[in-house]
C-alpha cells in the first residue's frame, strides 16, 4: 500500500465520516464520502459474511474514484438464533423495514429465552484498499459483547442499541442499554470504535515500513 493523501469512504453516514476523519487525519489522510464522487449508492451485498460484504462495498467506491477506499459492514449477531440477524441486521424483519420493526421482530424471536440464552454481541469488518483491484487489503474487526433486553430503554443511538443490554447488572439492577450511552462513551467500547482504531494503527505500520 502507497502513501496517498485522500481516501474515499463507501458510505454517506455523516457519523461514520467524523470518525474516520479524526481518527485518519493525524495521519495526514483526507477521507471523504462517496457522494463527493456521485459513486451509486446501495451496491448489492452478496456477500455471506461481514468481511465479504465490507469488500464489496469498498471495491465499488475504489472502483468509481480511482482512490483508495474504506468501508465497512456490521450488525447484531445472537448465537441462540443460529447467528441471526448477522449480515440481515439492517433488513432483518424485511428489505423496508425500519429499526423499530426490526427490533421487534428480534424480541418476538427471544419470547421465552431467558438467560445466558440472550448473549449477543455486535460486530464489525472494516477494510481498507489500495485499489478496486488490490489483493492484499488491510482488514480489521471488532466485538462488542452485551446481552437483548426485555424491552427498549433509552432514546439515543440507531438500530437495536435500545435493546442491546450493556455491562454487568445483578438481577436487582437496571442494565444499562447502548441507547443510553453518550457517543463518546459508545465510541470507545463499540464494535465500530475497536475496529476503526485498530484499521487506523494498520495503515500507520504500512506508513512506516514505506517510509523507513
């Protein structure tokens, strides 16, 4: 991987690209999102695992720039329901549905399960191409351990962080969700966070070895 100055992240989240910028920047890299570009949204993801999926999505924005490109691809995974939602996070009650459907569906499935049975984590694959063509990219990933409540708390984060059950509580306590956690707090826990960190300290090895 060669030094270049700007990267294009496949994603238009604007969350996503103030992390990567503050993360990247020390680093004298300029990320910037797809759309900058007009690269097409929503490439199909054919993929059956994270990593597959975070290569699709990274090879089509390197593919459309010309640059070097970021992605990455997460969701819920409950190993009491085989692995699900997994790669189905974001459409896990159907291609249209929304966080609330989708968390309701997850509840609906865990109806009776009780216990060390609604352990969950999420998890997150995160790479970085040289080029749509690169065979050798650098990969990263992240978990972030928790369990599914019995129903939503708290108003902030997305997707299921109402119902994804925080460190340790014993049974006369409340069990703090994701969704009552400041985004600083999220950010140096999550799956995400991790994972981004750790992709950050890749390349600044690459830098190294390029630059020694």
């Amino acid at each position: 991987m060669t030094t270049h100055q700007q990267y294009v992240l496949a994603s238009d989240n604007p969350g996503k690209l103030r992390e990567m910028m503050a993360m990247f920047s020390p680093l004298g890299i300029a990320v910037r999102p797809q759309s900058d570009w007009q690269v097409p949204p929503g490439v199909e993801e054919t993929g059956s695992t994270f990593v597959e999926n975070a290569l699709i999505k990274a090879r089509h924005a390197a593919s459309h720039t010309g640059l070097p490109a970021i992605a990455d691809d997460s969701g819920l995974v409950v190993p009491a329901l085989q692995g699900e939602p997994g790669i189905c996070s974001a459409r896990y009650a159907g291609p249209d549905a929304n966080a609330a459907a989708n968390m309701d569906k997850l509840l609906a499935a865990l109806d009776g399960i009780n216990g060390a049975d609604r352990v969950a984590y999420f998890f997150c694959a995160m790479v970085c191409l040289e080029s749509a063509a690169d065979p050798a990219p650098l990969m990263a990933t992240g978990r972030w351990h928790g369990r599914i409540l019995a129903k939503r708390q708290g108003e902030g984060g997305f997707g299921y962080d109402p119902i994804f059950g925080v460190g340790h509580a014993t049974e006369s306590e409340r069990q703090l969700s994701a969704a009552e956690m400041s985004a600083e707090e999220k950010g140096k826990v999550s799956h995400r966070g991790q994972a981004l960190r750790k992709l950050a300290e890749l390349v600044r090895r690459e830098y190294d070895g390029i630059n020694a």
